[in-house]
C-alpha cells in the first residue's frame, strides 16, 4: 500500500524534479570557465588584462574602463591601405538584350537562285522586310552584282542538297544564339508577314516543333511527313539545337532530289519529329494559287486566313498578292477599332460619371490639362483664305501651302462625316466655313472647331441651309523607330573657322572658350583656321598681316598646350562664298574626315561635339544644328548690365531657324554631292555662289538633312553682313536673322514707348 502510495506521489512530481535538473546542468555547461584571463599585446609588448577573475564574458561585448582595472593601456592601430589591384577590363554588351539574354523572335530565310534574286528577290525583300527584323537570302553559285538593300549569302554552288546544308549550318553558326524561331521560304512564294509573326508570337519556343503544309515521306524506312519548301516552314530554336550534332551524317546518308525533303526526313530520324500544319489550336494555312485567280472574288477560308501562297511565277503578282493581303488586314483592324470603340462606350455607361467618363474621341489622349495660366494652348482662328496671328507675328495673313491644304482636308473631311452620320434621309453640302479654329495639343494631336454653313437637301428634294459646328481631332501617328547606322563618340572631329577682317574682335572670345571647353579637357577634336583675305588684303600681305595678332594667339595656345596644333590656311577671294572654301577644305583632308563648319561667334564644348558625332552619320544623314541666338544686349538688357553668362530663357534670345552657317557632315559625303552638282555648273557658274552647303545637300543629296535645336550652341549677338551674290531666298533669310535677333517684340516696344515719350517732351 505504501509503494502504491509512493509510485503515485513520484509520477506527480517526477517531471518537475528532471526538468531543474536538466536546466541547472544546461546552465553549467553554457559556462566558459577559464583558468587564466585572456591577454591581448599591449604596446610595449606586454599583454594587457581585458578581464579579471573567472566570470564569463559574451563574445562580441564592450568592456568598459572600470570593468578592466587600472592597469588597461590603450592601443593605437595604424591603418595600413592594402595594394590596389589592377581592375580587369570590364566587358559591357551593346544592348541590355545581349546582357540579359534575351533573343530576337524570328529569323527568315529565303532561299532563292541567281537567275530569280533579281526579280523574285527583290519583290520579296519589298514586300516583308519592312514588317520583319531580320531577312537573309541564301543563294548557290555566285552572281555578278547583288540587289541593294538586301543581305545575300551564297554558297558557291548549285547543288540544291548541299544549298539546303550549308543553309542550316550557317544558321546554326551565326544565329541560333540570337533567335527563337526560324523561318524558311522560297522566292516563289508570298508570305503575309503580319500573320506569321502573329502566329509565332503564340508559340513557346521551347518545343520541338516542325510546322507546314505537311507531306508523306516518299520511300526509305521512315514513315512520317516533313514540310513542303514551296509553302515555307517553321523550325524552333529547340529543334535546330538537337538536330545539329547530325548534320554531317544526314549529308551523307541521306539520298533525296528535293531539299525541303532531305531537311525533313533528317529531322524525322535524328529528333523524331514530324511536320506538322497544327499545334495547340494554331493553325498554319496556306493557299496554292490558281492562274487565272481573281483576287477581289476569292472567299475561300484558307485564302483568307493564308500564312503563304505558291505559286507567285512573276514580281507583278506578287506586288498584286501584297497589296490585297494589306487591305484586308486593314479592314480588319478598322473593324477591331470599332468593336473596342463600342465596348468602350457601353462599359463607360456603367461608370460613375457616365459617358462622361468615357474620352473623345475613344482611344486617343485627353486634352491636356494646364496647371497654371501660363500653359493654357493657344487657339488659332482661321477662314478659307486667312490665318489670323501668324508664325511671323502679324496679325493676319494669306492662308498659303500646307496651312491651306490642311484646311481643305479638314472641310473635306468633316463633309464626309456629316453625310455618313445623316445618310440616307439628308444629303449635305458645304456653302461657307464660318469660323475655323485650331490649336496642337502635344498629347493628342491637332484639334479643330470647325462652323459650317451648309445646305442641307431631304429625300423630298427640299433645301435649307443650317450652321453645324464640328469638332475634329487629327491625332499624332504612330511613333516609328527607323533602323539607324551604328555610330560612336570616338570620331574626329575637324572644327573649321572661317575668319574675316570683320571677325577678329569675337576671335579672341572663340579660343578662351574653345580652349577651357576642348583644350584642357583633351577632345578628340582638331581646329583648322580659314584666314579669308581679299584681294587686296592679300597684296598687303608681308607688309600688313590683317591676321596677325590671331596667327600670334594660335602660337601662344600650342606653346601652352604642347599635345595641340592649331593648322590653318590662307584663302584669296572677294566673295567668300561657302562651297568654293569648302572645295579647298575638302581637298586638303581625307575622304573619312568627320567635319564642323563653325562660327567665330559661338561657344563650342564638348557636349555638342558628341552630338555632332552621333547625328553625322557617313553615306546617311548630315546635321545643320539650330543655334541659340542671343539678343542684342543693348536692347534685351537696356538701362542695365548684361550677366556674364545668358541663359537659354525667351528674353535673352532664341532658336534661329534662318541661319544654317553650322554644320556637321563627313568629307565624303561631300564630295559625292558636290560631283553630283559638277553639270549644272557647267551650265551656271554662278550656282557656287548663289548656293549655301546646305541647299548643295539638300538639292544634290539623297542624305537625311537632320535639323534640330542644340541648347548647347549659343551664338553671340552680331549684325551680320548679308552679301547679295547669293540667292535671293538666302539674302532674305540673312535679312530676316538680322531683323529678329535685335530683341523680342516686348523689348522692342518698350523701346519704341521710350522714344515716342522722348519725342513728346
């Protein structure tokens, strides 16, 4: 009875009792009991105590000065800088796409011969390059002269077999690591780019896929299909990567007429995979044409919906196929845009503001809304034969040009709208444009407020006329990314100065700026001095050098910056006319010479010449820089001292669009437009004068003439001589530049205010 008792009693507290003694010995053993106190080397080599006696410290804890005793010495620790390494050389890809991996969608084959590259080729290449990335054509034996514009690879062979191989191999060296999808076609086949990139795009590139208009496998062991070459074919990325270890063997076991058979029966015994016109709902159509085939008739499902149609014999049909493939596609994207049009209104009725919530018209920007007054859009008023507040600051003037047919555009347009809206119970015709207005808002385009007088005619024949006001959105199109040559800011650049008696007041403010901006900062740039004399100057030369106090400069700058030289030449004329000193210019540099005509008024620095470099593009495009033109000081800072440094504000200057003295082209480009120019000269020597570098380029140039506002050009006030040799339009472009950078209309008015005041005292 009592062990009953003492068993029960020992269950009780059992737990109890092991559990403090499991947290006493836990406890103890937690202890770091230590013999001796840690030592560390003081600064006579001695240790110094950190701790006295056996108590346990934790690891990473502050001992303070009354914890450690007196005998605690502090220790200095002298920093020493460890070796700098060399870094490597840090390799940075050209895109972010190449950094992050990220490959193209689809590449294109197109394999054509050399007796249809000319013709098949090129309307091919016209008819899907602009809608596809990448486009090369694989030709066998090799052709006297290549169409432009097009990449060609040929193999050096007829053999049709070998073609196909040496096809797939230079595929596989150059683009398998840049594309997903691989496209393959003949030149006798119209392809709806469009739709092939639509159905690509809902493909995952990770399949193994193989997909055409298939075909059964003629003879051989293997049963299977593989892709007719005629209708073109879609390899994946995944599919070429395990077939490329058995090409070599396919080239050599493989005995077929056709090449498209050949690739196919490869594919089907090294990957098992067979050609397919279907894969997860996605259907490849295809359509083979007929002879007398007329297109506007043909309803057939698989036309319509047809990725390919074979076969296309000549270049008219093809052109004809493309043109009716583009229709179609518009309509439906018309039809679309109207769907999403109608959604968008029925849903906005269930908004909280109603059809209100909804903007006009559906799909395009708001307006834009101002936040001050000073940002309000201004609204201009015209009629069909004057604009009122004109781009030269009248008041009214002639609607003339562009502004007219964008009038007539806008009527014509707004006719049609209202006849399609009240057709068929009322016909409408325009008898007077009451009141027009118009405005640019950057966010949506063109706006326009049109009043209509018109005559409006019933199904009885009966007429009246009513005023309809119209509102118009004409909105901006579309941003388009055109494909530009590859350009670096390594390039040379040659600053060319013309100087002139007249210049050599301002020549002294050109090198201090120069110097600080180009000089010091050791530019990739070379500055050549043009010293224009006249005749007379010229005679005087040894007895009286006009320039040579700048000549004395240009001495003073190379002994200061021994890495510089400062070349210059000597030209006799009476009339410094700019493509006889650039013919003397070109012939003293290289063909690849990077040139900036500048100016003895303007501050040049590095920011611009980089610009210069990236907008001059050699066998492309030419740069004619919009400077800032500041004011005259004595009229924009009247009574008061002008700052040392003019900001770009609307009282201190402005972008003059009448002068196109700078400019940045490559010697080359120069003188291919100025051969090009040689027989009008024969006919008209006067054109040398008569003519600026620009309308040269311009007139005699398929070059991209880029013109653009360059806040880093500023240009010192200066009244400029105009010389009336040249054209009459440059003349007049010269007077007007004069008139314009006197000061703005404000200050010139005050000044006006102040003399009239003047005079009435």
């Amino acid at each position: 009875m009592k062990v009953t008792a003492f068993v029960s009693l020992l269950r009780s507290f059992g737990p109890v009792v092991v559990g403090i003694s499991l947290g006493f010995t836990l406890s103890l053993i937690s202890v770091t009991w230590e013999g001796e106190p840690c030592e560390a080397p003081g600064a006579d080599g001695r240790g110094v105590t950190l701790g006295q006696g056996n108590a346990a410290r934790k690891p990473n804890s502050i001992l303070s000065q009354s914890e450690a005793g007196d005998d605690f010495v502090p220790r200095i620790v002298t920093y020493k800088p460890g070796k700098e390494s060399s870094p490597g050389k840090l390799f940075r890809p050209q895109y972010i796409s190449t950094e992050l991996g990220i490959r193209e969608r689809l590449f294109v084959g197109v394999l054509t011969s050399k007796d249809s590259i000319d013709v098949l080729g090129v309307a091919v290449n016209r008819t899907i390059s602009h809608h596809l990335d990448n486009v090369v054509f694989f030709t066998g034996a090799h052709t006297r002269k290549l169409p432009h514009g097009m990449t060609v690879v040929t193999h050096g062979e007829d053999r049709l077999i070998w073609n196909m191989f040496q096809t797939m191999q230079y595929v596989l060296d150059h683009f398998i690591q840049v594309y997903d999808w691989f496209y393959f076609v003949q030149d006798g086949t119209y392809t709806q780019a469009d739709r092939l990139k639509a159905l690509v795009g809902h493909l995952s590139m990770t399949h193994k896929l193989y997909m055409g208009h298939p075909v059964r496998l003629s003879g051989g062991e293997t049963e299977g299909t593989y892709c007719s070459g005629e209708f073109g074919y879609l390899l994946s990325r995944a599919l070429l990567l395990q077939l490329k270890p058995f090409l070599e063997i396919c080239k050599t076991d493989i005995l077929s007429a056709r090449p498209d058979e050949w690739l196919g029966r490869c594919i089907s015994d090294h990957t098992e995979t067979n050609c397919a016109d279907e894969h997860e709902d996605l259907q490849y159509y295809h359509f083979e044409i007929d002879k007398n085939i007329d297109l506007n008739k043909k309803e057939n499902v698989h036309f319509k919906n047809a990725v390919t149609v074979h076969p296309v014999p000549d270049a008219d049909l093809m052109y004809s196929l493309h043109k009716h493939f583009t229709e179609m596609e518009l309509q439906r994207t018309y039809s679309e845009i109207e769907k999403l049009q109608a959604e968008i209104k029925n849903l906005s009725k269930l908004a909280f503001e109603g059809n209100r919530s909804a903007q006009w018209p559906v799909g395009i920007n708001p307006p834009f809304e101002p936040k001050t007054r000073f940002e309000v859009l201004r609204w201009d008023y015209f009629t069909e034969d004057h604009m009122y507040f004109c781009n030269n600051g009248s008041p009214k003037c002639d609607l003339t040009g562009i502004d007219k047919m964008d009038v007539s555009d806008i009527i014509e347009t707004a006719m049609g709208e209202l006849n399609k809206k009240y057709k068929p119970d009322l016909h409408l015709k325009k008898q007077q444009l009451i009141n027009g207005y118009r405005r640019f808002d950057p966010t949506r385009g063109v706006e326009y407020t049109l009043d209509l007088l018109v005559e409006v005619v019933n199904r009885n024949r009966q007429s009246f006329s009513v005023t309809k006001r119209v509102h118009l959105v004409r909105p901006l199109s579309q941003v388009e990314i055109i494909p530009m040559p590859y350009v670096t800011e390594a390039t040379r650049v040659y600053v060319i100065l013309p100087v002139t008696v007249q210049d050599r007041e301002q020549i002294n403010q050109f090198f201090d700026a120069f110097a600080a901006n180009v000089f010091e900062k050791a530019d990739n740039t070379v500055l050549t001095l043009l010293f224009i004399y006249n005749p007379f100057e010229a005679k005087e030369l040894k007895k009286n050098d006009i320039f040579a106090s700048i000549k004395m400069r240009v001495n003073a700058c190379e002994q200061k910056y021994p890495k510089v030289k400062i070349p210059w030449i000597s030209v006799k004329t009476e009339g410094p006319a700019q493509i006889k000193i650039m013919d003397i210019i070109s012939k003293k540099h290289p063909v690849d010479t990077l040139f900036f005509i500048a100016n003895v008024n303007i501050n040049i620095n590095s920011e611009f010449l980089n610009r210069c470099r990236m907008n001059s593009i050699s066998n492309w495009q030419v740069f004619f820089p919009i400077h800032f033109q500041e004011y005259n000081p004595d009229v924009a800072y009247h009574n008061q001292k002008p700052p040392a440094t003019i900001d770009l504000v609307k009282d201190s200057g402005y972008f003059d669009r009448n002068v196109f003295d700078e400019a940045c082209f490559y010697n080359s480009d120069y003188m291919a437009t100025r051969t090009r120019m040689a027989a009008d000269i024969q006919e008209n020597e006067e054109l040398l004068e008569s003519l600026d570098i620009y309308d040269l380029f311009v007139k005699y140039s398929s070059l991209h003439v880029f013109r653009a506002v360059e806040p880093a050009l500023q240009h010192r006030y200066q009244h400029k001589i105009c010389d009336p040799r040249f054209s009459e339009d440059i003349y007049h472009r010269c007077v007007q530049s004069n008139l314009e950078r006197l000061g703005s209309r404000s200050q010139l008015a005050v000044l006006l205010f102040e003399q009239e005041q003047g005079n009435s005292t």
